[in-house]
C-alpha cells in the first residue's frame, strides 16, 4: 500500500499485497535524565564509550563505535496477515520490559508478527498500542531482561540542520545495514497513509533508507535515537534518491504512554482548509485584511462547522470568515493553526476571534477526532 500522497512512499516492503512496510529500531541507554512510560530520556549530552576522534574542540566519537554500541537495541520484524500477506521491516527496544516501537504501517494488518534480535534471539511480538495518525505503534516481547539492550531516546528538538545522523534497519532484508548522513531539515511535514493527518516536525535526512528500514531507529553522533524512518520522497520508484523522513522521537515520547496502555491514539481536529489572504487574492475572497486565515471550506461534522465558522460560498470563493486567532495567539499560516490543533486534546474547547465581513466575532469549537479510515 502506497501512501496516499504523492511522491512519498512508505519504507517496507509488503509480500503479495504490493505494501511498502518497514521495522523497529534501538539504541543505548545510559544512566540518568528523565523518563517517559518507563523510558531513559537524555536530557544531558551523553558520553558514548569508544575512541574519540580528534577534529578540534567539537570532537566527536569514532562512528563505528557508536554503531557497535547500538545496533545491539535493532531489531527485525516479520509480520503475516490473511493468506499469504507478509511484511519485514525494522524497530528499536525501548526498555528491559520489552517493549519496542515501529511504524504503524509495518503491522498493519499483520496477525502474527515476529521480532529478531541482534543475536538471533526469536519471539512473538504482540501489538500493544497504535497511534495511525503518526505511522507509529508499540510492541511487546516476552524476554529476559538481560537480552534487551534499550534505546537512549535524545531530544528532538534539539536536532539542527546539518547534524550527522545515521540509520540501522534491514533494506531489502539486508540485516542490520548502517547508512549515514546528514539532518537535511528540520520541521517537514509529511501526511499519515491511514488518517490523510499531517505528521508534523518531521526530520528530513539524506542517510540512504530504503523497503525494510521502516520503524527503525534515525541515531545521532552520540547514539540517541532522534527519529523513526517513515517515508522517502520518490516520484519514480520506490528507492531512495536522497529524501527520508523520519517521525521525531518527541513525537514518540509524547504518545508512548497511551500506546503502552494499549489505546488506539487519536488526534484533534478542527475542520477548515485555508489560505493565507494577501495583496493580491484578498480581493478575489472578498475580504479587506491580509490577516488571519481564510476559510476555504469547513468539514462537515467538524469542529469548526458545530461552532458555526463559515467558509467560503461554493462557486464564488466569497463570503468566508477569516480566523484572525487561536486562544488569542493571531495565526498567520496554516502551519500555525496546525500546530495550535495539534498541542490540544480531542474534547479541549478552543477560542476562535473571527473577523465576518466588517464584524469581529468570538467563537468557541470543541475538538473533534479525525476519522479513522
């Protein structure tokens, strides 16, 4: 199954049933910071055992080092669904408890996965919780402790552009293949195969991922885990030409706990599409500002329509309500009021300041779920 935008394509590789999927990842834990469901957060720069390769007062540690440190935290999936449907992909451990985390669409439809660890350690995995709005879900393995080496999870948002970034998953059923390269962007948005929800503050890189690298782990110099490989960018095919992405690890922390209490994440949702007025199209939306947002269309059911926000009239493009504010922050793109939806709960009631014509308004909408589909 592609996604379902065009261009991007998931990172598996679907037996049969012609889906691109892909697998967990891991990393190294190391002592102190805080947690999240149980999981080590780095909330310091951490030190990384191994030689330390001298290129001035930003040193950093010998990659290969870093890598053997690691790929002990990798794992493959193997996934079976209805007939002769399979799936093979990556993932990461997360703790000692066994619990892992990969992309949603590497399980997707699976009745039976099956989780290999870096010495051939074998065992069922179970699906413990999703979140489809983000491509990601959580498994379980039933393991001694001492033979699941987890993931240091670093801070996302402390990702730059231009940082080194290196991959570990399994293209092409190539086992434990590392690829590196560099954070080409930082705040990309992809879009969800599952729920058509933008997936937000996406990293961009250009380490080689590939069918099979899906869910798992995108490290840093130091051996956090940053990112999960999702998707690449490629009009033609299906391979990599130099465009991945990968969901950032604070968007895993952030639904980690629901996942492990076994929900199926859901996401708020106003409910409007619109466009940026300016010099030259307010005109034609029939509108005196270039503040605020136009409203192009409003979704039926939504949150926007029950609070009563007007779009604008079919046919005519006229006669929308432009959303000056959210909360009484002002909104001057989409990717802001986005971002504003994204950060409240399904059920928050939002503060919406709408200028309708000449008139200024002040409207409350409760946040509705997106639909899963």
């Amino acid at each position: 199954m592609s996604q379902s935008w065009s261009g991007k394509l998931l990172l598996g590789a679907l037996v049969v049933m012609s889906m691109i999927t892909g697998g967990l990842f891991t990393a190294l834990i190391s002592g102190g910071g805080e947690t999240v469901g149980g999981i080590p957060v780095t909330t310091a720069q951490p030190s990384v055992t191994g030689t330390v390769q001298d290129s001035g007062p930003a040193a950093l540690p010998v990659l290969a080092d870093v890598v053997e440190d690691v790929r002990r935290s990798v794992v493959r999936i193997e996934g079976s669904g209805g007939g002769s449907a399979s799936s093979s992909g990556s993932g990461a451990i997360l703790d000692r408890d066994g619990y892992i985390v990969t992309n949603y669409h590497v399980i997707e439809g699976m009745t039976e996965v099956k989780v290999l660890l870096w010495d051939g350690t074998a065992a069922t995995g179970t699906v413990v919780g999703t979140d489809p709005g983000s491509d990601l879900a959580i498994l379980k393995v039933d393991l001694p402790s001492h033979l699941l080496i987890p993931a240091r999870v670093g801070d996302s948002d402390r990702v730059r552009v231009g940082d080194d970034v290196f991959a570990i998953g399994h293209p092409f059923g190539q086992n434990f293949t590392v690829t590196s390269g560099i954070v080409s962007a930082t705040g990309r948005v992809t879009q969800s195969a599952f729920t058509g929800r933008g997936i937000r503050d996406v990293l961009q890189v250009d380490a080689a991922v590939n069918p099979g690298n899906s869910g798992g782990p995108l490290f840093n110099r130091a051996g956090e885990m940053v990112g999960v490989n999702t998707s690449i960018e490629n009009p033609n095919g299906r391979f990599f030409v130099g465009l991945g992405y990968a969901v950032p690890s604070n968007t895993v922390l952030r639904f980690l706990p629901a996942m492990q209490a076994g929900e199926a994440v859901q996401h708020p949702q106003l409910g409007v599409s619109v466009q940026r007025p300016d010099d030259v199209n307010a005109a034609t939306f029939g509108v005196t500002t270039t503040r605020g947002l136009y409203v192009t269309q409003v979704t039926a059911g939504s949150a926007a329509e029950r609070a009563g926000v007007r779009p604008a009239g079919a046919g005519t493009g006229v006669g929308g309500d432009v959303i000056l504010a959210l909360n009484g922050e002002p909104l001057e793109t989409f990717e802001g009021l986005a971002r504003a939806i994204d950060r409240a709960e399904i059920g928050d009631t939002v503060t919406l300041r709408i200028l309708r014509g000449s008139e200024e308004l002040t409207l409350e909408a409760t946040l509705q779920p997106w639909d899963l589909q």
